[in-house]
C-alpha cells in the first residue's frame, strides 16, 4: 500500500489523529511509521468495532442448545474393540506420513507472569524440562517409531517469535532434524478505544495485539505452510496449546476416531470439575456442535444438570483438536471465515503528550475452537483428565506450574504402578517421553529392566 493509499485509508475511517501525527513525523520516523503499518488491517478492525458497538446479547438462546454425541471413554468390550480399531486406523495415518503437529505458542500468557516464552518453562518434575522439550521429544519418539518425519509446527507472535526460535536452536531443537520444525507467526490486528480511534503504542507504532489462537488457521494458509504440507502429501493436523503438559501429541486413537468419522476437526473433551470451572463447554447449538466460552454460556446452561444430577453439559474443552489439512484450506478459501471476538481490556500505552497512561483498549481475536460449526462432520471424543489435561494458567492455585507438576507426577506413577512397580507416597516421578508415550509402552519396555527406587525416580 503506497502512502497516500494507506493515509487515505486513515482518513476514510475518522482516523484524522492519526494523520495529523503522521504529518508531524520527521522523514525517517514516517518511513518507519508506513513500513510497521501499512499491512495492518484497518477496514477490518474498524468493521469489528462498528459490530460490537452494536448493543444485544449474542449468547446462544437455552431452546437451542443441547448436549453432543461424544466418543466416550471405553468401558465395554465393545468400545475397547472400537478404540483398538481406532489406534489402527491412527497408527496407518502416521505410518503413511500423512500427519503434522502444531503448538500454537502466541499467547502472551499474562497470567502466568513468567519473563519469557510459556514454552520455556521448566516443568517437568525431575529434570525440569521445558514444556517445549516435552512437546518435542513426544514428536522425535513418533517419528522413530512409525520411521517417518512429522512436521513440528510452532505458532509465535511477534513478541515472542525471536525468543522461540533462539530457543530451539540453542537446545538444538531437541534432538529433532531442524528442517522439520516450522515457526510461523500469527497476525496482529490493531486495538482500538472505546470509542473507535486507533491507539498509538509510541511514535511509530499502533498499539497492536495477537489476533487469537484461531489466527493459527488463517496464518498457516498465509505463510504458504499449509500449501506446503498438502503439496508434500500431509493430510491432518494434530493442534494443542502450549500450556499442557499432559498433552498426547498426534494420539493415534484419536486420530483413528477423526478419520473414522469422516471429521473434518475433532476435539477431546473431559468432563468438566464442576458447574464453575473456567473451561469452554463443547455442545449442540441449532444443530451444529460448537464450543462456547464458559463467559458466553448463560448460567441456566452452565449450571444444568441431569436427571441424575450429573452436569447436563458436562464435555469440557481441552483445546486439543486435528484438523484436516483440507478444511483449513477451505476456512481461507473466500477471506478468513472465523469469526472475531472482542475483548475489553485495559493496556498502557502512550497518551497524546508521551506519557505512559492506563487506557480502555478493545482488542480483536478468533478463537480456533469456531472452526468446529463450520464443518461439515465434527467429532469430540472424552479422555481422561488425569490422563491429558492440566493447563499452566496461572503462576498459584488451580492451573498452575505447581497442579501441572503433580499432574504429571501422578499420571506417571500410574503408569511405574500398571507395570508392577511401587512408588514411595512422596516420591517424584517423570518417565521420558522417549522412552514412553504410555502405560502400555511403560510394561513392554520395563519387562526386563530395574528401576531403582528413590524419592526421584527417572525413566529414559
Ligand atoms: P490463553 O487463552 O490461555 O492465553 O491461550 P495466554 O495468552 O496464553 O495466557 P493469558 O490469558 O495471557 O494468561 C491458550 C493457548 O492459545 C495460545 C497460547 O499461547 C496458548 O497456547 N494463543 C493465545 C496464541 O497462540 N495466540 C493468541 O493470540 C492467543
């Protein structure tokens, strides 16, 4: 967009304090000013604003809203049947190479507070591996053993990009081949105030934010990485966030369902603490699944229980998905077909005489999790908590480095205790993720082999 375009643009959509700033700038400072800003999407954020300017309540109406069919956990000897045949299924996928893996690691993980990129924590119990270091020793253990290369996909921001990738090579990506990691950045889109003015963050910069987790969808098609996976033949996308250590990356049972399905996306669910947890509820909206945020759910629907008292709505959502490679494509096909959000937030930035001011900013995201009433088939299948799910939220209490930890403990000492082994009540316990992925790997591999006990116990 040349200069005059991009100030027109400005000027077309009220932005005259912008222009006027832009007017005042120095020849250098206006150079940098058109290349930060340029490719922004102004039409679109001033669009959004006009949108949620609008007054009405957008929450899904109780008549409307019913629960999913969900692939429950196996119990009988027929979904135990089911499962396996699932795995099967799953195992051919990645046998043929047919399967990638995406972290999408852009959040600012304000919650949490730790200087640094989410990933970059150290959590695992013993050693004290980052979250990113679990991720991808699970992705160099698949590789090996269905003998193939599963791309492993990053998503950044523009905050954390640089930081990511320093990362990765400085812990030489963790043992897997560097050409098979992917970093890609996911957009930004400018925030704006209350009233519809866009927000400067300093002299040549707008104040801009993470355009959400489902930018994810839109950034791989735009950096050309997902033509790049089809065109090589990769079919399905396993997707997780970055805040989950318990995560199983590219589950072949859960793969094995998506396909069987015929799913265009799948999601796993839990069921869900309690009538307050925080957690997005996966359920029937006019006919199509969806997921909606715990803050866009009416308390009736929240708090809904059962004949038998259990909660009526009871799939929480673990944000762990795939996605076939040719249904993101088609959410590109005509523009970006997710739709945004808007959150009311406050942020610092610079106020009109330089000073660093507290101000209302409203900021735009997607939420990768809209995809699913977009397709055409979805499938959502219950895992267990304890097995797959304990998110890093905050620094203290629920969903902390602290819980996630003894998530993992417990989990693996399940898995030392199904191969015979007992564990003292107090003892650590971390098993590699390269020398297992599960129960069943852990009672194979440890037939022949002794585990000295200690109050920190490490397998690899
Ligand atoms: P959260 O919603 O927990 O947000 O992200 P966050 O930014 O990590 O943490 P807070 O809210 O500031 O404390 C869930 C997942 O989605 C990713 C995060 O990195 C995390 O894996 N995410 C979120 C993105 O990749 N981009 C975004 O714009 C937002």
């Amino acid at each position: 967009m040349t200069e005059q375009d991009f100030l027109k643009t400005l000027q077309n959509y009220g932005q005259h304090h912008i222009v006027e700033h832009y007017r005042a700038l120095t020849p250098h400072q206006r150079d940098v000013f058109l290349e930060a800003n340029r490719d922004l999407d102004v039409p679109l954020v001033m669009r959004l604003h006009r949108q949620f300017c609008q007054p009405g309540d957008t929450r899904p109406s109780s008549a409307g809203i019913s629960p999913p069919r969900v692939v429950s956990l196996p119990r009988s000897t027929r979904e135990h049947d089911d499962a396996l045949r699932a795995r099967s299924v799953g195992e051919s996928l990645l046998q043929r190479q047919k399967v990638a893996a995406l972290v999408v690691a852009g959040g600012q993980g304000s919650r949490l507070g730790f200087e640094g990129p989410k990933g970059t924590f150290p959590l695992s119990p013993v050693k004290e591996k980052t979250l990113f270091q679990l991720f991808a020793e699970q992705v160099r253990c698949l590789s090996a053993r269905f003998g193939v290369t599963i791309p492993f996909l990053i998503m950044t921001s523009g905050d954390n990009h640089v930081d990511t990738v320093r990362f990765f090579q400085r812990n030489r990506y963790f043992g897997l081949t560097p050409d098979s990691v992917y970093f890609f950045s996911q957009g930004v889109l400018p925030a704006v105030s209350p009233d519809g003015r866009l927000i400067l963050r300093d002299k040549v910069h707008f104040y801009t934010s993470p355009n959400g987790h489902g930018g994810s969808l839109k950034a791989l098609s735009d950096s050309g990485l997902l033509a790049r996976l089809m065109a090589a033949g990769y079919e399905e996308l396993f997707y997780c966030q970055v805040d989950n250590p318990l995560v199983r990356i590219a589950d072949p049972v859960f793969l094995g369902h998506h396909s069987l399905e015929g799913a265009q996306v799948s999601t796993k669910v839990v069921r869900r603490r309690g009538v307050d947890e925080k957690v997005g509820v996966y359920l029937v909206v006019n006919g199509r699944q969806a997921v909606i945020e715990y803050s866009d759910l009416d308390e009736t629907n929240m708090k809904a229980l059962d004949e038998n008292g259990g909660i009526l709505y009871w799939a929480g959502n673990t944000a762990i998905h795939i996605f076939s490679l040719s249904f993101i494509r088609d959410l590109n096909s005509d523009g970006f077909a997710l739709p945004y959000h808007c959150a009311r937030k406050s942020a610092y930035v610079v106020s009109s005489d330089w000073e660093p001011a507290s101000v209302d900013v409203w900021k735009f995201e997607t939420f990768v999790f809209d995809a699913i009433p977009l397709a055409q088939r979805a499938c959502c299948m219950e895992v267990a908590r304890e097995e797959e799910f304990a998110p890093v939220k905050n620094k203290e209490g629920p969903d902390s480095p602290d819980t996630a930890r003894q998530a993992l403990i417990d989990l693996h000492r399940s898995w030392l205790e199904k191969a015979g082994i007992k564990v003292p009540p107090h003892a650590k316990v971390e098993i590699s993720p390269l020398f297992a992925l599960s129960p069943e790997d852990v009672v194979e591999r440890l037939r022949n082999r002794r585990v000295v006990i200690s109050s920190e116990i490490y397998i690899e």
